[in-house]
C-alpha cells in the first residue's frame, strides 16, 4: 500500500541518435548542395574564387567632349592618354557663379584615380569646387613647360592648377606624381576643341 502505482501503457523512450558537429553538418550539407544547385541553375549565384570583381564603366571622351562643348563657350582639351588609361567619367557641373566646368575621370594604368577639369571660373572658384575646401596652395610644380600650383585636396588627394590659353584647368586625384605629370603634359598640348 504505500507504493505508487505506475501506468502500465508507458513506452520507453526512443534512443536518439548523439549530437555531433559532424552529424549537424552532414544533416545540413544536403539542403546547402540542393540551394546552390537552384541558385546555379536560376543565375543567381556565381563562384569567383579570386575574390569580387568591380565593373568599372567606361567612357567615349571624344563623343562626350563633343556633347559637353555645345553646353560650354570655351574650347575644350582632349588629353591624348596612355592605352592602359580607362576614362570612366565625363560630366558638365554649373558652378554658383554659372561658370561651368567640364570634368573628365580616368583610372591610370596602376589603378590610381585622376579627374581633369576646364572651367572659365576663377582658379580659387574651381579648386575649391573640387577639393571641397578653401585652397591651400603647397607650392608650384612644373609641368609640360608651365609652372602649375599644387593644392591641399581631401582624403590625401592633391590638385594642380594653370591657365591654358584662358582656360583654367585643374587636375586632382590620389595618382603618383608621374601621373599627374602624364595628363598635365597631355593636357597642355592637347588640340582644342571649338
């Protein structure tokens, strides 16, 4: 009498499996192959082993320079560049003084990045439209037989700044200074564009 009684339909447990990383892994492994082979065959997926690509665009200078001198009244240089040169931008920015200044983008040959501007703003207007700052000249430098100014840019990126037959022009990126030198010299005898 003084025992408790037990039910007598009580099963006993099922013996389970032990858990383990490797049991978890091969019971994950299925479900991870059958997603990759979907992603696969819909295109969504892609292995790159060498690690992500960036696609960088790529410009017609001459085409969009042709297009940008019927916004401007001045004549626009086209610098004439190494091959392995990639101009990968060409814009028409309107400044508060409503001089406008035409701005091309190349990635150089060692993967630095240069922009080149025209403008008939002032010289202190563009550089301080493109280093985002007021200027802070570093010194001269000459280039291509004319003496251009060295500005302080942002983001440990420099500027160069001179007058091309009354056009003021401005080069600025983060390139070596043999680059910077590479597009001024093209800049200065570069034909003009009407």
């Amino acid at each position: 009498m003084g025992g408790v009684a037990e039910p007598s339909n009580q099963q006993p447990a099922p013996s389970r499996p032990p858990r383990t990383v490797s049991a978890m892994v091969f019971a994950i492994l299925p479900l991870v192959l059958i997603a990759f082979g979907m992603a696969g065959l819909l295109g969504q997926c892609s292995f790159n082993p060498g690690g992500p690509q960036v696609q960088v665009p790529t410009v017609d200078v001459p085409a969009e320079l042709d297009r940008a001198s019927r916004r401007v009244d001045f004549p626009l240089a086209d610098p004439q560049l190494p091959a392995n040169w990639r101009a990968n931008s060409v814009n028409v920015l309107t400044l508060r003084s409503h001089a406008e200044v035409v701005r091309v983008g190349w990635l150089t040959g060692d993967g630095h990045y240069l922009r080149f501007s025209q403008s008939t703003a002032t010289e202190e207007e563009l550089v301080t439209a493109d280093t985002r700052q007021p200027p802070q000249a570093l010194g001269t430098v000459e280039a291509g037989g004319q003496q251009w100014v060295r500005y302080r840019s942002v983001e440990g990126e420099e500027a160069w700044a001179t007058d091309r037959n009354g056009v003021r022009v401005l080069i600025a990126g983060n390139a070596t200074e043999p680059e910077f030198r590479t597009l001024a010299e093209a800049a200065l005898k570069a034909p003009a564009r009407p």
